[in-house]
C-alpha cells in the first residue's frame, strides 16, 4: 500500500500542471474543511459576471468560472423578470484573499463563530470560483436575515433550474461543517436538480457515490487529493 501511494505520488509530480490543475476543475469538486485546495490552484477560465453587486465589491469578486458566470447571469435575468432583485457580494477568492479574511475575522470575532462561518484558506469553496454569496440591494450584507427575503425563497424554487444549489442549508451543518448560510450559492451545473429533490448536501451526495465501488474511481478525480 504504502509502495503504491509513493508511486501515485511521483505520478502525481511528473504530471504537467495543466493536468494537475484539471483534478480541481470538475464543476462538482467538493472543498470543505476535509478537502483542501492547494494555495497554487486558480481556475484558469474566470470570467466577469454582469449582475449588480454591493457597492464597494471588489472587481476580482465579481467573477466567477465561465459556465457559472453564465449561468448565473441567466438565474439573475430570470429573478429580475419577478421583479425580484439581488446583488452580488463576492464571488471568486483566491488563496491569499481568503487568509486575509480568516484572519481579519478571528482577529475581530471569536474562533468558535470564525469555524462555523469563515473557511480557512485552501478549504473555502469561493477559491474554485463556483460559489457567489447574493444579498438584496437594500440589505446588501450576509446576514440570516436573507432567509426571509422573496430572493432567497425564490433561489430555494429556482436556482437548481440553472445548476445553483444552496450549498449550507439550515439542517446542514452538521455535514457541511458550516451554519446556515442563504446567501452562498453554489454551482453544480446539472445535478443540482438531484440534489434539490434528495434534499442530500454536496457532503451526503459524495458519501452516497462513494458508497458504490464503480463510482469510487470516477469521484477520486473529482475529489482533490489528501481528501479523507
Ligand atoms: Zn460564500
């Protein structure tokens, strides 16, 4: 065993870093606090996303990867049609952001709220630039208050209908790791329909395909490596 880990190791050296970045790429990669990225990973297909965001938001947050820039500019269409209106707050973090946050936080909070809410640098699912926190223009901040807001009772009918999940629902946390978090949505592109109806998180879904040996090769890819 031991012989063959070393040698997926030097597999995993020798490859070129295009195909090392590729093992993140999967728009279903699971990032929690088991599943770290490594600080080098950035996707290489950002792209701006054309919503209306808080002021004061940075521009390298106003992005997201290619296909959930997209398809998140389709669900902000679709809400402003309702006439129901959100902004962005941030979308993509890199390494360094987001160390500068977690610190910034626990110097300001406690490490008991900074864990529930504030991911450490490498596990914090806005570095794979799938995952925009959205509040409503009136009260553009990441507060529970968004539960109670037509936009997020939208998001929790529609948002599967353009690949977004609520990644930390409310009865979640205990698998996800974090609390109750209706402002953070997450792109999966098309099994957000399946993990909508199963009501499962990310968390319980990958424990289920795991759980069949034919799945376990395919979702080691996906699954970024030190992964328990
Ligand atoms: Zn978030």
């Amino acid at each position: 065993m031991r012989r063959f880990l070393a040698a997926l190791l030097i597999v995993a050296a020798l490859l070129p870093a295009a195909a090392q970045a590729g093992l993140y790429d999967s728009t279903m990669i699971l990032v929690n606090k088991q599943n770290a990225l490594p600080k080098s990973y950035e996707p290489d297909d950002l792209s701006y996303v054309d919503i209306a965001y808080a002021e004061g938001v940075p521009a390298t947050r106003k992005q997201l990867r290619e296909e959930a820039a997209r398809a998140l500019e389709r669900l902000y269409a679709a809400m402003l049609e309702e006439g129901i209106e959100i902004v962005g707050v941030s979308g993509y973090r890199s390494y360094s952001t987001q160390s500068l946050i977690y610190n910034q936080r626990l110097e300001e909070t406690s490490l008991d709220y900074v864990s529930r809410y504030v991911a450490k640098p490498g596990q914090s699912e806005h570095q794979t630039g799938l995952a925009m926190d959205v509040a409503i223009p009136d009260w553009p901040f990441l507060t529970t208050d968004f539960a109670l807001t037509d936009a997020y009772a939208w998001l929790t009918a529609h948002a599967h209908e353009y690949g977004f999940i609520i990644r930390y629902p409310e009865t979640g946390e205990e698998e996800t790791g974090y609390a109750f978090e209706p402002w953070h949505i997450r792109y999966v592109g098309d099994t957000a329909a399946e993990l909508r109806e199963s009501g499962m998180t990310l968390e319980a879904w990958y424990r289920r395909r795991l759980g069949g040996s034919h799945a376990r090769r395919e979702a080691r890819f996906l699954l970024p490596t030190g992964s328990k």
